[in-house]
C-alpha cells in the first residue's frame, strides 16, 4: 500500500482522520428470510439509522453512541442550502476565472437566510 492509500484509509468519508483504535475492520455477514427482512428494514426505517448503524447499537447497547439525528425540517433546508453553495461555488470559480463579475442579485442573501433557518 501507498503512503497515499494507507493516508487515505485513516480519513472517514466525511474527512475526519479516524484513530486506528477506531477504525472498523472487521465484517460480519448474516443471511435473513423474506420476513426476517422485511422486520429489519422496519426497524431501521423507524430508528432513522441506516442497518449497519442499528447492528452496531443493538449489539453494543450503550458502548455505542448513536449518531445524532437530524429533523425532518432541517434535512430539507440542509439539502437546499447544500444545492445553493454548490452553485455559488461554481460563480465564484467563474469570476476567478474572469468569465463572470459577481454573483446573481439576492443568491448571497438566501444563503444567508438558509444558515439562520439552520441555527433557528
């Protein structure tokens, strides 16, 4: 391995190093019935947590610390905003470029708007 690949591999993908102590490396694989499914996938829709999240927390119990949940309303301003910067980004990437002078009238202000809407 690459000193750029095992670099890589330390980082989660949402770009926190991850201690080696933490890092899962380890699989465990488990064959389900139709129904035995369908209930698994019940109680992940009606924990919010994605299946291996829920493995982990009804295996550890309290060792495990749940990631925090985001609301439903936030999620959606999130989604909105997260769609917003990635155009601002491609504005400003023009203007440095000197194919555009500035952002569309009001894109600044709704960022903003979106970021208080977060905070609240």
């Amino acid at each position: 391995m690459s000193k750029k690949e095992s670099s890589l591999n330390s980082i989660s993908f949402r770009g926190k190093k991850i201690e080696p102590s933490q890092k899962r490396t380890k699989s465990i694989s488990s064959r389900l019935s139709d129904e035995e499914f369908e209930i698994f996938n019940q109680l992940c829709k009606e924990t919010g947590l994605e299946g291996g999240v829920y493995i982990r927390y009804v295996v550890l119990g309290n060792e495990y610390k749940l990631p925090a949940r985001v609301p439903e309303i936030n999620r959606e301003v999130w989604l909105e905003l997260s769609k917003l910067c990635a155009n601002l980004n491609q504005y400003q990437k023009a203007i440095n470029r000197g194919v555009a002078t500035s952002y569309p009238p009001g894109m600044l202000e709704t960022v903003k708007e979106l970021v208080e809407q977060l905070r609240a």
